[in-house]
C-alpha cells in the first residue's frame, strides 16, 4: 500500500487528467462503493495501468502521443484505457447487459471511452465470450436467452448507435437461437402474453405508435456519420439502425411466414382451449402484428377471430329457440372454417350416446338457420365443464372432452377394464392408459388389478389418496395444456411427402440424378403442390432420411432408387 | 373428330387466320397448364406399373416407364418410352416411342407404335396416363392382324417360344 500522501497526490492526478472519473461513474454510487473503486482505481493506477508502453517510453522526452496528439506529459490515454477496462470488467460483473436501466453510467462511461480508444474489437470479443458463456449452453431456457437477448439490444443500441457492435456480439446468440426449437414458440408467446415480463408485448405497442417517424429521420442528413472501420461492408447501414428489437428477432429466421404460422398456430389454440374468449383483445394483438407483419399475412389470424364471434352470435340464436331440456347439458359450438385454421392432430374419440345426440340436435338447429350448411363435429377438441359428485365430495372441473368421456363411462358402470373402453371409445389402449393417469391423479379412479380400473367411492377417497399421490408424480404437468394441433414439424413432413411422389416419378424414369438437379426440377413443376418452397439443404436432409430408410440410394453425388 | 380441333380455330371466324403468333403463344401456355395439371395427377395416382416424367426442364418432352403386365410373357420386363408433345396437344396425339428397344408384333425396330389411339382414335380426353396404360396393355394383348414385326406376329402364337426369344431379346437390349 502506497503512503498516503502519494495516494492523495495520484488521485488529484486522475481527476485532473480523466474528469469522466469524477462524472459519471462514481455520482451512482453509495459511498462505501466509492471508497472501494477509490481504492481499486489507486491500486490498479500504481501497478498497472502504467505498466504499457506511454509508461516505458522516456516521459522526459518531448514526443506527441500517438493516441491523443498530446505531449506524454499531458496524455490521457493510459487512464482512458483503465477506465475503459475497468467499466469493461464490471460491465461483465455487473451483468450490466441485462440491466440497462440500472448500468446507464456504466454504459455511457465505455461510451466515452469508445470515442478515444481503439478498443472496439477488445469489447466486441469479451462481450460475446461472456454472453457464450452466460448464455448459449442447454442449461438455459429459450425465453432466458431472449430476455437477455432483448436487453443486449437495448444496451448496445445505446452505446452504439450505428448498430455494428450489436451486429457483431449478438451473431452468437442469433446462430444458436436458431437452432434452438422452441425459439419461434417463444417469441410468438411473448410477443402475445401481456403482464409483467413481456417487454416484447410493449415493444409492438411501440412501434405501432411511432410507426410515423419515418419521415423526420429523412432531415437529419446533416447529422450523417460514416459507418465505423469494423462494419461489414455488404450490409446497408439504414438497415442496421432501422432495425428494432422485434425486426431483430423475426430476423433470426429470415421469414416472417414461419413467425406467422407460429402465431396462427398459438391462436388457435388460445381460441380452442378456453371457454370464455376475450376476442377484443386477441383483435387488438392482431392489429398490431397486422402493422408489423402487413395484413395478407394475417389474413387467416382474421378469419380464425371471425368464426368465434361468429359462433357466439350463432350460439346465443340457437339457446334462444331451445329452452333448456330435460338433458341440461349445454352445448355451445365452435364453428370452424377449416380451410383457414392450422391442420389439426389426428385423434379418433368415440363420444357417449347422451352427447352425441346433443350434437346432433345442435347440428339440426344449424342447418335450419344456415340452410344448405351442415357442421363436421371434431370431438376430441374443446373443454367441457364438469361437476362431479362422488360420496359427500363435489368436484368443479374443466377437462378435454376426452377425460370427460372417460369419466362419463365410469358413471354408467364404476368398473372397466382398458379393453372395454377401447371398444366403447374407440381410443388406442396406450393412450388410454396414459389419460386415464389424470382421473387417477384426481383421486376418482384407481387401478385395481392390471388394466382394471375402478371407480374410487367417495366414502374411501381418503384411504386411497396416499395411494394416488404416487401416481401425481408420474404425470405431465403439461398434460392438459398439449397442443391440439399438428406440430409444425408434422406438418411440414407432410408437405416433403406430396414431393416425394413427385421425387420417386423423377428417378423411375430419370435413373438417377444429383440434388441441384432434383431441387431444380421440383422447383419447376411440383410448385403447385401443396406446401412451400423447399430450400436445397431441406431437400438434402429429406433425402437423407430417405436413404437411412433405404428408399433411396446414394451413388457417388447421385440419388437413385434402390433396384427391386 | 369434333373433339381434336382446337375450340381457339374452330370458333375465330375470321377465315385470314387472324394473327397464329398470339394464338400459338397463348396456346402453349394453355399446353404447358395441361401438362402440368396431368403430371400432378399422375404423381398423385402413382399407378402401378407405369410412370412418366420431364425430361428436362422442357415440358413437351417425357420419359416413361412401364412394367411389363403380370401374366404375360412381359412380366419382369421395364421399357423406357420417350413422349413428345406437340403444340397443338391435347388435340392432337403425343408421339410416343419406345427407347428400350422392344420385341412386340406393335412395335417397329425403331421404337415406333402402332396403336390407334396414338393415330385415328385419339381424343382430347385422353391424357398420359390412359397412353401408357393403354401401350402397357398392348404388351400382352397384341394385334397381329396388322403387324409392324413380322417375325414377332409369327411367333406370338407360340407362347413359350416367344418368350425364350422375347427375352433374350431383352436381356442383350434393355441397358442400351
């Protein structure tokens, strides 16, 4: 420790040579705070911060630094380094990225130090090492990344406007975003839900509302600076500062389709999953996206919201004609224009007899009022609030029809056993088994023998409940909340399967052929196949496959059919 | 044949055969669509025992595939046809021929077919599918009342002949 004397002479020093010191850093902080940076500024100004070459050369001699154009007696440019360095570190410490608001001064200090040093790649490099660290391993949940992810935009928008240093650290994250396979999930989720956390929600709020600006960014050529050194010279620098936090996002992809499948996709089961549809705000989040995403887009979204307000309408009509009878169920149907909702997953579900036929008088009312027009029930979609009353217990639940069936059956007759519901279901006994788990988990149903199940009396619940909790552990969590609707990967398998029709065609009559060759020709008349473009490397991994499975056979660069 | 004129002539008036360019033009268009819309229907129906596909990115010009038919002295055997579309197609008839060469009473050494349906009896309602059906069947079904392969006509009536010759026959020809 030096003397205290020297240490007062060197701390006049670093406020006479680096005012930033004294502006910025140090008015944030609590005074034991700044105390310590006191003393770790002392310390790192004696041991290192002129261990560099201003310190080795003779300070006697009178030569200009090549930094500042001062004489060494007068150079700042050992201090703006520490500085730079010292803010550098605690910026990672600090984890002042993900905190903007709070590491202003931090921020505006490496600002500064930018301007005087030549230490932007120095930066770029730590800063992307510690957000590889930090970030881009299994460890860390989709929506973490994009949080953090959304805060690095923020904060380096700010140190830099031009935008090259985002470009540059986040290349990273952005890679390994998309290979993640939630990450559109993610995005669309956030973008939606509205609360506490979803900045990406006030984001499409914003820029709905400062969608006008544009014009007045035209007059401030006079303000124009050219792009720094490091600046990738193909890309157009009005893109890079044009683009905002969800412009950056969507372009992790490159295509706004995917983003919009994704959406229409989360709709549908939004709109499917609840009983009550709050349609005004689902509009309002339309409308937005609408903005961002153009309206063609989004064309299916509209019509999607229609049907269920439609519905509404239309169910209202039909409970006014039906008074309540003797049955009182209520059925309130959703009507679906299919061709414009996501194709849904496949189940078969046979309903009970009582709910069929409430179906079909729904169905008659229907075609009385829409005349021509019949409706296609999907059973295995929708909710159905239940009241259960076993023994002195009264259960008020909202299931999928599915374990509402199975409940139902156990009404009739308290044993089953798997086979039997599978004849009166019509359900695969796998999946069965698996949905039967909830009921069990409810504490109403238990296995008695292997694939008997038996209902639990209300008298017993409390013996069996010990029982029971065991199963609780087995089940999903997600159980409920599964998607009803074909996977987007589900559904572009099936679209690669309209090509390879087109692809088996080729090669019985072409022999064989390389990809481009392949891509080439399906481009060419397979277009108007169903499904979208299929990009080459698509193609490569859909052969692939087709050659693990050997219906295809690789000879050199060329696919060929396997010889029968 | 009210069916192979082209409704475009049929119906212009104008007997100084008002500018043929733009028709052409159009027509080709019209064509392609045609063949287009066949191609896809094809690929959906993927029929057993016949395929065919662009050769290249020219849409006039196929290749076909077609398996000899089960219980016939053809059974085994793969023929490769080429198909050529004229402009005027579906009103006039593809010319259709076969590459692989092939030892039938129907079929000349060059490959050439003699099915009516491909001459007098074609109609716009037929399309590639019902073509290559129609040649596949012809493979077991031969008419030998008017023969373009003497030698085949003859021997057709002896089975097992025929087919000791057939397919030596084929065996030194189907890789060329």
């Amino acid at each position: 420790m030096a003397k205290k004397g020297e240490l007062e002479a060197c701390w006049s020093k670093i406020n006479y040579a680096f005012p930033i010191l004294n502006g910025t850093i140090f008015t944030e902080c609590t005074n034991e705070e700044f105390e310590d940076i006191q003393e770790i500024v002392i310390n790192l100004v004696f041991f290192n911060v002129f261990d560099n070459e201003y310190e080795n050369s003779d300070m006697g001699e009178d030569v200009m630094c090549s930094g500042c154009w001062n004489d060494y007696s007068d150079c700042n440019c050992a201090y703006i380094v520490k500085v730079f360095h010292d803010t550098n570190r605690k910026l990672m410490e600090l984890q002042l990225l993900e905190r903007l608001a709070d590491s202003q001064p931090a921020v505006d200090d490496i600002k500064l130090c930018l301007d005087k040093t030549d230490l932007r790649p120095t930066l770029c490099k730590n800063l992307q090492t510690a957000l590889e660290t930090r970030l881009l391993h299994p460890g860390v949940n989709t929506s973490e990344i994009l949080t953090a992810y959304v805060s690095t935009i923020r904060t380096l928008r700010h140190l830099d406007p031009s935008g090259v240093i985002l470009e540059t650290v986040t290349k990273p994250v952005r890679n390994y975003l998309r290979n993640r396979e939630d990450t559109v999930r993610s995005v669309v989720s956030s973008l939606t839900e509205d609360g506490v956390g979803s900045e990406l929600a006030e984001e499409l709020a914003k820029f709905a509302a400062d969608g006008e600006d544009d014009l007045e960014k035209e007059d401030l050529w006079d303000e124009w600076n050219p792009d720094p050194v490091d600046a990738d010279p193909k890309a157009n620098s009005s893109d890079r500062k044009a683009s905002d936090i969800i412009s950056m996002l969507v372009n992790v992809y490159g295509s706004k389709e995917l983003f919009v499948n994704e959406y229409r996709t989360l709709l549908a089961d939004r709109i499917l999953g609840q009983i009550v549809i709050n349609t005004e705000k689902e509009i309002r989040y339309l409308e937005l996206l609408k903005l961002r995403f153009g309206e063609s887009q989004l064309h299916f979204c509209e019509v999607m919201l229609k049907d269920i307000y439609d519905s509404k309408r239309l169910n209202a009509l039909i409970h006014q004609d039906n008074t309540p009878d003797d049955s009182q169920i209520v059925c309130n149907g959703k009507i679906l224009s299919a061709q414009f909702w996501p194709p849904f997953k496949d189940e078969s579900l046979e309903l009970p007899d009582v709910i069929k036929q409430l179906l079909e008088r729904y169905t008659k009312c229907f075609e009385a009022l829409k005349g021509n027009r019949t409706l296609n029930w999907i059973p295995h979609l929708g909710n159905v609030v239940l009241e259960i009353e076993i023994g002195q217990k009264t259960l008020d639940l909202v299931v999928s029809p599915f374990n509402a069936t199975l409940i139902m059956h156990f009404q009739d007759k308290p044993e089953w056993s798997l086979e039997e519901l599978h004849q009166v279901m019509k359900v695969p006994i796998t999946i069965l088994r698996r949905k039967i788990t909830y009921w069990q988990s409810m504490g109403l149903i238990t296995e008695k023998s292997a694939d008997y199940y038996v209902l639990v009396d209300g008298n017993d619940a409390n013996k069996s409940s010990v029982a029971t909790s065991q199963v609780q552990e087995m089940i999903c969590e997600d159980e409920e909340s599964e998607s009803v609707m074909a996977s987007a990967h589900d559904q572009r398998e099936g679209e690669l399967q309209v090509f390879w029709s087109y692809i088996v065609g080729m090669l019985t009559n072409l022999d064989s052929l390389p990809l481009d060759r392949i891509h080439q020709m399906l481009k060419m008349f397979a277009s108007q196949a169903p499904g979208t473009e299929c990009s080459i490397q698509e193609l490569r991994q859909f052969l692939d496959t087709k050659v693990r499975t050997h219906q295809l056979v690789l000879q050199g660069s060329m696919y060929k059919l396997p010889k029968t | 044949m009210a069916q192979n004129i082209n409704p475009h002539y049929a119906s212009s008036s104008n007997p100084a055969k008002q500018n043929e360019d733009t028709i052409k033009l159009n027509d080709n268009h019209a064509v392609s669509k045609r063949l287009q819309k066949e191609l896809m229907e094809l690929m959906r129906c993927s029929d057993k025992g016949i395929s065919a596909f662009p050769e290249s990115e020219n849409l006039f010009k196929w290749i076909g595939t077609i398996h000899g038919p089960e219980d016939t002295v053809y059974e085994g055997h793969k023929y490769k046809l080429s198909l050529e579309f004229p402009n005027s197609y579906p009103y006039a008839p593809p010319i259709v021929k076969f590459v692989t060469p092939c030892f039938h009473p129907n079929v000349d050494t060059c490959g050439l077919i003699c099915l009516d349906i491909l001459k007098d009896k074609w109609t716009a309602l037929y399309d590639i599918r019902t073509v290559l059906i129609s040649i596949q069947s012809l493979l077991g079904e031969p008419n030998t009342l008017s023969p373009l392969n003497q030698q085949a006509s003859y021997l057709w009536s002896n089975q097992p002949a025929y087919k000791k010759y057939l397919d030596e026959f084929y065996n030194k020809n189907k890789d060329s």
